[in-house]
C-alpha cells in the first residue's frame, strides 16, 4: 500500500512534526518538492484521481486518512411506471421498488419505455445511475404518410409511443414498430 503525507505549514513556515504514519514518495503529478512559501499561506499539493488508490494512505494535517474501497453493484430492475416526478423502477424477484428523480433520468427518459429492463449502478445502497438497453422498441404514433419511392433515401420526423421524435426512412408509417439507439437516438430499422 501507497502512502502520501500532506501537511500544512505553519505560518513561520515550519512544517508540523512527521507522525510514525508510513511515507513513500509522492505521485509524480505531485509539486517538485517542498518550497518556502510566504507566511499564512498553507501548501498545497495537486493530486489526481489517477494518484489516489484503494488503500492509499494520506495525511492530511497530521491525521492519517485511508481511501476505502468502493461498494458498488449493478442490478438489473424493470421500469413499471411514473410517479409524478420519479420513475419507479422494481426488482423482480423481490419486488422491491428503486425510484429515480425526474433530474436524474434527464434526457433517457425519452427512451424509457414501461416494462423496460435497466441496470441499475448503486454505490453503498444508494442509485447514482442507470442504463438502457441500447437497442429500444417503440411505436411511432405519428408521422406524414409514406412519401411513394424509397430508393431516394427521403426521411422524415415521426413521434414515437413516449413522445420523442426520430428522424425515420420515409417508408415507417403510424403503428410500425421501429428500433432505436437509445445511446444516439438514431434510427436502425423496422422492428
């Protein structure tokens, strides 16, 4: 395990005794080394997250800090329905139900479809994101009427069953089933 000593100066710009807490060499992304700085000003050292691994050991103003480890896990979860402002996701073996805030679907919620399997990414117990799958099912439920000839490769916008438009070959009509990057938003074919 790493371990990377971070003090302040003191104003005279002493630095505090070293503890028996471990010390290596700082992360080359570290500053070059210690310089005298004027007085009241604390040292400060630019780290990355590239620097800082599970176990690291920091101290910061004499006091040791240990990076834990994360806890995360992805749980695939069924999107049943909207709740006002959140949307209910449920756990089909236990039948538990997740819920996300309208803010943190944002965008994907126009792809997101009930009855939809997610993965669902939780980090010590807590939703921090989630992911559709990247080919999505859905209906158009409006669009001009085929314009005739196709081998033009004309296209047109069509409304699908969530409300999102997609710009569609000019041959997908009202009631056709098409398959959507839900990652692009793009069209790939006629379900």
């Amino acid at each position: 395990m790493a371990s990377l000593r971070l003090r302040h100066l003191s104003p005279s710009g002493a630095t505090a005794p070293p503890s028996s807490f471990a010390q290596l060499r700082r992360p080359s992304s570290c500053l070059a080394g210690p310089r005298p700085l004027r007085s009241r000003l604390t040292r400060v050292y630019a780290l990355s997250s590239n620097d800082i691994r599970v176990g690291t050991n920091l101290e910061v103003d004499g006091a040791p800090w240990k990076i834990p480890e994360a806890s995360i896990s992805k749980e695939t979860k069924q999107f049943t329905y909207k709740d006002g402002a959140q949307f209910v996701f449920m756990d089909l073996t236990t039948f538990e139900e997740s819920r996300l805030n309208e803010s943190d679907v944002g965008d994907r919620q126009k792809w997101l479809k009930e009855g939809m399997d997610c993965n669902l990414l939780y980090w010590n117990g807590r939703i921090i994101d989630f992911d559709l799958p990247i080919t999505v099912r859905l209906t158009v439920t409006d669009t001009d009427p085929g314009q005739g000839d196709s081998a033009q490769g004309g296209t047109k916008p069509a409304t699908v069953e969530t409300g999102a438009v997609v710009t569609v070959p000019s041959f997908v009509n009202v009631g056709d089933d098409i398959l959507i990057d839900s990652r692009t938003g793009q069209y790939m074919n006629r379900a």
